[in-house]
C-alpha cells in the first residue's frame, strides 16, 4: 500500500483496487471514500471545500469547478513527467 500525504488533514491510501480518501482529527482517522482514481479523490475533496464558500453566483461557482479541473489536471500531469 501506498499512501499519498495531501496535508496534515487528509491523505490518500492507493490499495490494489482503489484509492481510499481518509481525513485525520486527533481522535481517529475518518474514511471518506473509495475513488478509482487520485483524480477522483482530489476532485472531491476540493467540491467539498466549495460547499464551504458560502453563497456564490452561477458564474463564480462555475469559475470554482474551473480552478477545481485546472489543479486537479496540473496535479495528475505532474506525474506523468
């Protein structure tokens, strides 16, 4: 198994089949989901930092989505090279 660090909150586990988003809290360690991809993974964990915005305008929440592809893309492209 292989695990990906994203921050001291959340890291991702690469099973075989799978990869395992898990959030850390000083108590225990919280499963949030099973992805088949880390892109999958990553595109989650920034919707749910969306939700965390407030109230936006169509524009501004389509300009998240954007910014969500954009570093999700340059994140999956950086380890390709």
């Amino acid at each position: 198994m292989t695990t990906i660090k994203i921050n001291d909150t959340y890291r991702v586990e690469i099973h075989n089949y799978d990869f395992v988003l898990i959030k850390h809290n000083d108590k225990y360690d919280a499963t949030l989901g099973y992805f088949p991809s880390l892109k999958h993974a990553l595109s989650w964990l920034k919707r749910e930092e969306a939700k965390s915005l407030g109230t936006l305008t169509i524009d501004e929440y389509i300009n998240e989505l954007r910014k969500l592809e954009s570093w999700t893309g340059e994140i999956l492209n950086e380890q390709k090279n």
